[in-house]
C-alpha cells in the first residue's frame, strides 16, 4: 500500500512522519555486535530504522575496536569516506550525524574529533544507552563527548528489543553478562577502554534470554571481556558462577544450545568445568586464549598463569568433555620474544592441537605497560615468526575438519545457503554446514552426515530431523591429539 504524502497531515503528523535511518558499523569482539544490536534498539524507541548501510542514512555509527593498532586505523580511514558522504548529503538538504562508539571512543576521544573534525559524537562503551540524549546536544553544529564510565547500570537503562528485531537477527544471539576486566595484561587495552569488571545479575539476564527464546532464538552465547570472571547476584541474594548460570539458563523453554566466550585460563573453575560434563545444551566447542607458551613472556604479559597449568587444564576440560575442540589466541613478537621462547609456543601449539586460532604480531598499544618496555622485536623477525605459527595452526585446523568427515552432527540450520535447496547451519564445533533442507526448517536442530570439506565449510550428505532425545554432540570425537 502506497501512503500519499501530500495528504494534509495537520491532525495526525506522526502517522506520515518519515522515520530515520540508523546504520551501525561494527569492527571487533562479538561483544561489540551486541552492543550495535543494542545500539539499534535505543535508537528504534526514537523512530529510527535500521539500514543496512551507510548512503542512506540520517545517523551513523562506527562501533570501534581498539586492540590491534590497525583496527584503530581502519576507523580513522572510514571516518575519511563518511566525511564525503556526509558533505554530498548536506548538498542535498539532509543532516547526517557521524558518532563514533567502542573502545576507540573510550581511548582517543580528542584525536578522534582532532582527525576526524566532522564526527558529530564520541560515545565511550558505558554510554551508549545515553545515545538520544547526546544527539541532541549535538544540534547548532556542537561536537559532543562521552567517555565516562556511568554510575548507573547501563544493561538496566537499555530497552527491550522489539520482538520484530528480535526475529531479524536470527536463531543464534549474543548475551553480555559481564564487561570489563581486572586482568590487566601488559598488552591489553581492554581494563582502559571497557573499565572493571561487572557482572549483570541472572535475573536481568534470564529475562533477555527467555525474551530471545520466545522469538526463536535456539542458541545463545554468553559474551565478556573475561567471560568466565562472571559473578553476578542471583535470586538468591548470592553470587553466582557462570557454570551455575548455565546451568539455569539451560532450563529456558527452547534454547536448545550454549557456548561462552571469551574466557581466561586463571577462571575456568571447578563448576565450570562440571558444566561441560553435565550440560548437554553446552557445546564441546572452548576459545581459550592463551598468548605465548613461554612461562618467560607469559610472565612478562602479566597473563598469571604458565605453560603447564595451561596444559593441566586442558587435561581437566578433556576429561571432563572427551569430545572437547579448542581455540585460542596468539601473540607472537612480544617485546623481549627470543627464539626459544618462540620454540616454547610452537611446542605447546603441537601438545594441545587446536580446531582454530587467531594469532597476531604485537602491536603496542599507547597507555600500556608494554608500550614503554622496549627490546622490541624487529618486524622481519615477527612476520618470519607468525607465518611459521599461522602454518601450523592451519595444518591442525584442516586435519580437524578432515576428521569431521564421515562423522554425523547435529547441525542448528541458520540461513539459506548460496546452493539451491541447502540451508546454512552450525555444527557444534561452530563450523558452517551445507545441508539439504527448506527453508522452512530455519531454527531446527537436524542431524546430518558430513561427506566433504571446503576452505571454511563442511558439506552435509543429507539431513533428517533430529529426536527430542538426540545427544548434540557427535557419537565420536573428531581426532585430536590427547596432552
């Protein structure tokens, strides 16, 4: 139906009223694609729409990631092209607003307005919920800044999403149950830009996960910057695990599944562990960063634990989880990194074998206690070092996902594929799975025989619906080598 706009509008101006557009720009963790869906939702209460980019849009937003150096970068080079559009807009009579968001916000609020003089607003990561507020101080051509940590609960203030936004993101969704972190890792922007941690109570957490559910969500990931720390209030006036968290939230009507990340190795405690004995919702699927395998460099990060108890906890994990598949975290020219404390990481690499990694060079971030440790290592050394690593690192994940064929999983069917008649799902291992299947199975768990393997996929033989009682894991690990 077509609405004519020149109708006289005097008596119901709303109804005819254009909503805006809002588009939001995430680099980064997963945390940062909660915090834009979160985004959209305060700005939806104000009548705006999302959009799926930037040309037509009244607000954007770039929800920053301050990391890695090039990250931050990449911000800086956006912000370049949306000046263009913004000027190609104001040509055409509309007011664009630029904000930028996350943990550059919260790192280089001036530089940014210093670089960038056509950013509208700087907004750290403990306010986005203030968004309508600080728009509208940007009005008359005023630059504003946020970057305070609020006193108030920011999850608290955050609205509901609608149950329409809910649908549009899918069968799978990330819940933030803590932020921040007290780690404090020598490289780690992370306790600068996200501030100490906190943990949401399980009340205001199971309401988002049962709203989730009521719209379809089948899985849910618990997110944080140091996810495992989680000690929110339970109803019970006490403070609860993660693992005691789990285990209630795998009592919500329809969520079939759980993972969590990110998490540290000083925090994977006792009920933890037990979790991924007991809970059938929990996916043998870990991301359990680790850094460097020299207890010299591991000291130096201030990363609190060593080579071997990283390795005697993953002996717990696999005990506790026989059919467990790891990822982690690498970072390879740390400032004082020898050759043999390279050697220490490629032999712990080998020991644990992992289903996938991310690996890095070190890059200094400003404000950190490496930043100003000096004996850095030159940038051939580093390139020759994480070329050596990644290799590895992708001979084990393709042995890992060669072991997957003949295997049967059961596979969360997500979004239509790019071949007719497949659908797109997740294996437990995360891993994407083409499966035969319609359209109308989207949010069905169904079992499927993987028969081939592609660069980043697993092909599927067929498919058929997976019995109530049917184990989400697979009748048989994958290989792995055992440490």
């Amino acid at each position: 139906m077509t609405i004519d706009t020149t109708l006289d509008t005097a008596l119901a101006p709303d109804a005819y009223r254009p909503r805006k557009k809002v588009y939001v720009k995430s680099y980064g963790c997963q945390m940062n694609v909660y915090d834009a869906q979160r985004m959209t939702d305060v700005m939806a209460r104000e009548g705006f729409d999302e959009t799926q980019g930037p040309a037509d849009a009244d607000l954007i937003i770039l929800n920053t990631c301050h990391i890695r150096e090039k990250a931050a970068e990449k911000v800086y080079s956006e912000l370049g092209r949306l000046r263009v559009l913004k000027e190609q807009a104001a040509d055409a009579g509309r007011d664009v607003k630029i904000a930028v968001a996350g943990c550059v916000a919260q790192a280089e609020s001036q530089e940014i307005l210093r670089r960038a003089p056509s950013v509208d607003l700087v907004v750290g990561s403990q306010s986005y919920h203030r968004l309508p507020s600080l728009l509208a101080e940007t009005q008359g051509g005023r630059s504003v800044v946020d970057t305070e940590f609020p006193v108030e609960d920011k999850f608290a203030a955050l609205p509901a999403p609608t149950r329409a936004a809910m649908r549009k993101r899918g069968v799978s969704a990330f819940v933030t149950v803590q932020e921040g972190c007290d780690k404090f890792c020598t490289f780690c922007v992370v306790p600068y830009t996200r501030g100490a941690e906190l943990s949401r109570p399980v009340a205001q957490i199971l309401g988002e996960v049962e709203r989730l559910a009521d719209a379809g969500v089948r899985e849910i990931t618990l997110i944080g910057q140091n996810v495992n720390a989680y000690h929110g209030e339970g109803p019970d006036g006490g403070s609860w695990t993660l693992g005691r968290l789990m285990q209630r939230i795998a009592e919500v009507r329809g969520i079939a599944r759980l993972r969590y990340m990110t998490s540290h190795p000083r925090d994977m405690h006792d009920e933890l562990i037990e979790a991924h004995r007991d809970l059938p919702q929990l996916m043998p699927y870990l991301h359990l960063p680790v850094q460097s395998g020299s207890d010299r460099i591991l000291a130096a990060m201030n990363r609190r634990h060593t080579q071997s108890h990283y390795l005697r906890l993953i002996d717990r994990l696999r005990n506790a989880q026989p059919k467990l598949a790891l990822s982690s975290d690498f970072i390879v020219g740390f400032p004082g990194e020898t050759d043999a404390d390279f050697r220490d990481t490629m032999q712990l690499i080998e020991t644990v074998t992992f289903a996938a990694a991310y690996s890095f060079k070190y890059s200094a971030r400003p404000g950190t206690p490496a930043a100003d440790m000096g004996d850095a290592v030159p940038e051939d050394v580093k390139e020759v070092r994480l070329a050596e690593l990644q290799a590895l690192l992708l001979d084990q994940q393709k042995a890992f996902y060669a072991s997957c064929v003949g295997q049967t999983f059961d596979v969360l069917l997500e979004k239509p594929g790019r071949i007719d008649g497949r659908l797109i799902g997740r294996s437990p291992y995360l891993q994407s799975v083409n499966v035969v299947a319609t359209p109308d199975q989207i949010g069905e768990i169904v079992t499927a025989e993987i028969v081939d393997v592609g660069p980043n996929s697993l092909f599927a033989k067929g498919s058929r619906a997976a019995p109530a009682s049917a184990s989400i894991v697979p009748e048989s690990a994958p290989t792995m080598v055992e440490t």
